[in-house]
C-alpha cells in the first residue's frame, strides 16, 4: 500500500472520528471545536483518530489540552500498565494536506517541540490554557516521584531523515532520564493498519503500550503440587527438559506482562479470532476440572533449568532465564481472554484450571528450529517462516508496500487483500530471483525435486548458506526490490504461457523447461537491448539495465507485447534441443548442462526479427498466444 492510497483512507476516518456520538454530544468536545477552521478540526479529529486506534482506554475528553498556550501538548493522560505502574503519555499531533503529506519532517520542527518540552516537564507552563491547567498539577506530582513518562511527536508527513535529530532526541532523554520520545510518522501508521487491517494482528510495538519482554528478566514459574508427593517428570538427555503443572493463573500473568513477546518470533502470529480460540475458551469456562486432559499443553524453551529439583507434595517455584514458548500461544492466548473477559469467574479459572507446561534448555539454533517445526503441526511452521523477521525481509516487504504490492513473509501472513492490490509471496519471489536474476535455474529445479522426492524435508531457499542451502545468496544487502520484481514478473509470464504450449508438441517436465525458458531469456533481453542504437535512462538517469527494461515493458499492452515475443523465440529455440537429452528433469539439474543450452541458444540470437519469425510454425503459435494473452493483459500490468 503506497503512501499515495493510505492517505484518502486515514483521510476518511478522520472525518468519521469526527461525527462519532462520544464527541459530538460532550460539551467538552463542542468547546473544544468551538471556532476552529477545517484545518484545525482535521488536526484535532487526527489526535482523536490515533487515540481510538491505538488504545482502549485511560483518556477522557478533558485530557486534551490542544489550543493556544498548549505548551507543545495536544493531550495529557495518564495509564496503569499490566505491572501497576503508572505512566503518563504527552502526544503532540502535526495533521497534513494530502500534498503536504509527502513532505519531511524538519530538524527545526523537532527542536522546537524539544525546547516546548523542557519547559513544559521543568518549569510548566507560563499561561497555560484550561485543558493544560488541569492536568499540570497531577504531571508535577508525577515528575517529583521520578514516574515514567512517555512523548509521542504523532505527523502526518515522512520522517525518511531521523538521523538528523537522532543526537537532539537521545540528549533530551539522557536529560530527562525517565522519558521516552517516540516519532510516528505516516509511514509507521500505514504499516501499523496494515498489520491491523490485513494481516488482522496485534500490534507488537504500540506506542501506547508498556512492554517487557522475557529475555530481559528472570521469570518465576510455580508449580503446582496436585497434592501428590511428585510434581515433575525429569528428562536428562539428551537435553534437559521438564513436565510440570501450572496454574491458568500463572499463564495469564505471563501474559498480561509480556504479551506477545512470550512467543517464540515464529509462533508469534496466533490466529486472534479463530473457531479453535473460542473452543478453548469455552473449554477454560466450563469445564476448567477436565482441562488438564483436553488440552495438549503448552511447550516452551529456555536457556537453562536447575540442574536438580526435589519433589515434594508442596508447590515449588524456579527461576528461568529467556523464557520463549514454542507451542501452545493458542492456548496462552484463550486462556487468557477467558479470564480477561469473564472477571466474575477469573479467580476460579486461575486457581482450578490446570495445564502442561514442558520446558526444554536446548543450546542450539537449528535443535531449537526442530523442535518448533515438529511442535506445531496443526498450524504447521514452513522453512521461510524462520526468517520471517529477518531484516532483508522487512525491508523488502516494506519497500513493496510502496510500490502497491503485498510481500508474504510467511504463509498465511495476509487475511485479506485491499481491492486491485496483487500478492507477491517470498517463495515465488526466491525461486524467481535465483533462476532469472542470479542465473542459478539448476539450484531451483534440485530443490524443488528434492522436495518433491522427499529427499530432503528442507526448503534450501530459506536455509542458511552456513548450513549448506541459498538463503544469503538471495536475500542480503545488495539485494535490490527492482531485480526482484522483475524476475517475479517474468517468472508469472514464463508461467502463463504454459497453459498454451501444453497443447504442443512438448513432452517434458514442464517445471523444468519453465525454469530454463526464465533463466535463458535474461540473456536475450540484454542482447536485444545491446542492438539498440541508442540505450535508455531508467528514473535515477542512470543506464537501463535488464530488470528495468523488464519492469518497463511491464507497463503497457504493446510493450508487454514484445516479452511474449521473446518467450516464443526462446520456447522455439530451447525446444529443440530438448530432445537431445534423455532425461531432460534429472540432467538440467546440473550447471554444466544449462551452460551447454546457453552456449547453443545464443547462437540463434541473430535470427531473430521482431516483426516476423523466421519459422511460420512460431509465427503461428505467437499469433495463437498473443490471441488469448490479451484477454488477461491487465492481471500483468504493473501499477
């Protein structure tokens, strides 16, 4: 999703903000509005809107302070988080035009408001208006008992340049020890609707939220006696490893603390509204005395476990270091809605309801990957999904967004689409980009074989190049998003022309010569673009190479024309020497056989004629696939 269509989105919901029944009939509200010109309602209905999206709760009307002499503070407000501590939010809001939008963020703009600011927490406010006036005495009090506080600079317009104030914000925070300052731009608020709208996620980075994370402390498990004289199963090798019973009551603390950063990053992603939450829900409230035996339990890894433990028919407590689960955030999770939302059965959910927790100390990465793959085979953990949060994968689905295309990182991932918005998922993306981009069509098709065959249970696109697979060689720094989509581009032509040339002559392995038809025709494309007499500039003024040729002649019926030209000259060339080969599958896994097609095929590059082919047989089959190309043209354009 581009900047250019979330902007009439937020746009709209401002507005509908603005006519909600909780503003319109408060008296506060009409004061507030009173007098102000559009610009100044869209601003306020701005703050309104990031305050419904982005919390629940622990604001009222009269925290806002927004009008002259606010002291650089739109609103003032105050929350308990989940560990009873009390932490006070100041949200300054910078609402744009549409055109204004794709503007910067100014160095000036933020020292202003950090100059704002130190007056504000020091001194207070010389004049402040009302709304100002009521919630400084309580923020003094705060500030005297060295209590947190949060500032949030919320802008409708790009903040691509952050690291020309970076020093200015971390000295305002070394100076103000207890304060957090936190920038969100336009950028960041369409990434975070995404995750909410499509991906249908919780948030993991809520700005109005306070969050611990389990790496950083040492948790204490419980667990419970049962009455009996043994209260755990011991496992020694090869790792260390024990079965215990726990409280819903110690679940939902962990929980209510750490959210969903108890999760494994790769169970992280819990389906919030699903058929099997409620199930368990349901199980949690009604039958909480045979929980034990419904449910599989929860499964969970740490960096190390007491070497020895004594039974005994009393509770007993353990300290775990880096507690991640692995298995059961489904559980985790229902469990605790369950006591959430029912607060007149929350303390006997908690204190009867009981459930497994076994806890691994595995040392190793790649165990560990294991034993996360095998835990979760009813909502089953690919290959990719190991890198999902991978930087290269971030910054690829990110840079994607701005071009209107949605990139999967993990199956699943996306819920819904917006409308006329395509889907590009990473394993169609890697084995694209390593055929056509990389000249590497050998390594897709043992792969995909090896799969297939079940020689190997590995996907070798998302395994580390340390541990013998592709990984690194695909995705890393100088990977660009151009060559990328261009591959992926060709790579969805490459397979559309399949359909028609199912009905010739071809007797092979079509998934084979696919891959070989990809990889072969990038090198026709730079000998057609080296006849040229004069070469294009791509948008950066800098000479066009493969990919934005491609990508170029991905925009128009008539361009996009020419590369199904291409396809049938290369088809016509390839398919012959098909032939030569007795297993064409099994022998084009080899380099040296795709270095013989490309020795042969490029002799043949000079026979061909744009307007005319030199065999009537292609002419014939390009006529035939141009034909019915062109009913399904648009599905390839690019935006």
């Amino acid at each position: 999703m581009r900047r250019e269509d979330f902007y009439p989105i937020i746009d709209t919901e401002i507005e509908a903000v603005l006519k909600l029944p909780q503003y319109t009939s408060s008296d506060i509200f009409a004061q507030i509005v009173k007098g102000k010109n559009e610009p100044q309602l869209k601003s306020l209905g701005f703050l309104l809107w990031f305050l419904d999206k982005y919390t629940q709760n622990g604001y009222t009307m009269d925290c806002i302070t927004e009008g002259a002499k606010d002291g650089g503070v739109d609103i003032i407000f105050n929350k308990i988080d989940s560990q009873k501590n009390r932490i006070f939010y100041l949200v300054q809001s910078k609402w744009n035009n549409q055109k204004n939008s794709a503007n910067q963020l100014q160095k000036a703009e933020i020292n202003n408001y950090i100059s704002q600011l130190e007056t504000l927490i020091r001194n207070g406010k010389a004049n402040p208006n009302e709304g100002l006036k009521k919630q400084l005495e309580s923020l003094k009090k705060h500030i005297s008992e060295n209590g947190e506080i949060r500032i949030i600079f919320l802008c409708l317009c790009k903040n691509e340049k952050s690291y020309q104030f970076k020093e200015e914000i971390a000295s305002f925070e070394q100076r103000n020890p207890k304060t957090n300052f936190t920038i969100i731009d336009i950028d960041r608020l369409r990434l975070d609707y995404i995750e909410r709208e499509y991906k249908q996620s919780v948030l993991l980075n809520n700005p109005l939220q306070k969050y611990y994370k389990p790496e950083d402390e040492i948790i204490k498990l419980k667990i419970e006696s049962l009455g009996e004289s043994h209260n755990f199963v011991k496992v020694s090798q090869p790792y260390p490893a024990y079965i215990f019973t726990v409280s819903a009551q110690q679940i939902y603390d962990w929980f209510d603390k750490y959210r969903f950063f108890l999760f494994h990053e790769n169970v992280r992603n819990p389906l919030l509204n699903s058929h099997y939450n409620k199930d368990i829900e349901r199980s949690a409230l009604q039958e909480m005395d045979l929980f034990w035996y419904f449910n599989n339990g929860i499964t969970a890894i740490t960096d190390e476990l007491p070497s020895e433990l004594r039974n005994s028919d009393q509770p007993l407590t353990i300290k775990l270091k880096n507690l991640q689960i692995i298995n059961g955030a489904q559980t985790v999770y229902s469990i605790y809605n369950a006591m959430a939302n029912n607060p007149n059965k929350s303390k006997s959910i908690g204190k009867n309801l009981k459930i497994q927790v076994r806890v691994l100390a595995i040392g190793s990465n790649s165990t560990a990957e294991q034993i996360i793959r095998y835990n979760n085979s009813q909502n089953p953990i690919e290959d990719r999904d190991f890198w999902s949060y991978d930087a290269q994968q971030n910054r690829l689905q990110e840079e994607f967004y701005q071009l209107g295309f949605f990139y999967e990182k993990r199956r699943g991932e996306f819920r819904t689409l917006p409308r006329n918005t395509k889907s590009i998922d990473n394993v169609h993306a890697a084995n694209a980009y390593l055929a056509f981009f990389l000249q590497k069509p050998y390594l897709v098709v043992q792969n995909y074989v090896n799969l297939n065959a079940n020689i190997s249970i590995k996907n070798n696109l998302f395994v580390s190049t340390k541990q013998g697979g592709f990984y690194e060689t695909i995705f890393n720094e100088n990977t660009k998003l151009e060559d990328i989509l261009a591959a992926w581009c060709m790579y969805q032509l490459v397979y559309m022309t399949e359909f028609f040339l199912m009905n010739t002559h071809i007797a092979i392995w079509l998934g084979s010569f696919n891959i070989l038809i990809l990889a072969s025709i990038k090198h026709f494309i730079s000998y057609f673009m080296n006849t040229r007499t004069t070469r294009r500039k791509n948008e950066r003024g800098e000479t066009e190479t493969v990919s934005d040729f491609v990508l170029r002649h991905f925009r128009t019926e008539q361009d996009l024309l020419l590369l199904v030209k291409f396809l049938v000259f290369t088809y016509s060339c390839l398919n012959q020497q098909i032939s030569l080969l007795s297993d064409f599958k099994t022998e084009f896994m080899k380099e040296e056989i795709y270095l013989q097609f490309l020795s042969e095929y490029t002799k043949e590059f000079s026979n061909f004629q744009p307007n005319k082919f030199k065999s009537g047989e292609y002419e014939e089959l390009f006529d035939s696939l141009a034909k019915n190309f062109k009913n399904n043209i648009k599905d390839f354009l690019l935006p």
